[in-house]
C-alpha cells in the first residue's frame, strides 16, 4: 500500500508527503496496540522517487525519535518544544525557535 500512496503523489507532481504517523492517532510506538503507517518501506519508497515525508501529528518523543531514526525530513507536532528536545538530544541541528503565539 505504501508503494501505491507514494507514486501516486509523485505521478500528481507533489515534492511531499504528510502521512498519520500510524494507528491509534494519539499512540506512538511505546503503545502494544501502535501500528506505524509512516514506516521504513514508506519513507525509503518516497525518497527514490524524490518525495520528502513530514509525517503528522507526532507528538510523543519516542515516536518522534523513532521516526527520525527512519530519515523522515520533518514532522508535523503540536509540541515544537518537544521535538527540539529529541533533536537536541541527538545532536541533530535545531530550527529557529519562535516565542509562542498568544491569541
């Protein structure tokens, strides 16, 4: 299935996928129940036909760590602060960090 979603992104002219990081939504990988969409077999797919793979909503730092371990290019989080974290800890570059929005 994942061979399917990305060369039909790639066929519509897309530079990017944004998949549910996996099921259930809320999970992450330290959930027995956790069965990740956004995989190895999808992001190694994606990226031979030149695709990036920002995955969504991720927002539990394990998941987030165990994502990048699989090279995806980005994330989709409602906790910015956490993955900066992760990414700190990894000793991975960090993004420019904004002050948060209050609306």
């Amino acid at each position: 299935m994942a061979a399917e979603f990305v060369v039909t992104a790639a066929e519509q002219g897309f530079d990017a996928i944004s998949p549910i990081h996996g099921s259930p939504f809320l999970s992450g990988v330290d959930d027995a129940a956790y069965v990740p969409f956004a995989n190895g077999e999808l992001v190694d797919r994606a990226h031979e036909v030149g695709l990036q793979v920002i995955p969504y909503v991720v927002d539990d730092p394990p998941t987030m760590a165990a994502l990048i371990r699989l090279g995806v290019d980005g994330l989709i989080t409602n906790y910015p602060d956490r993955l900066r974290e992760v990414l700190d800890a990894r000793g991975l570059p960090l993004p420019t960090s904004f002050p948060p929005c209050n609306l």
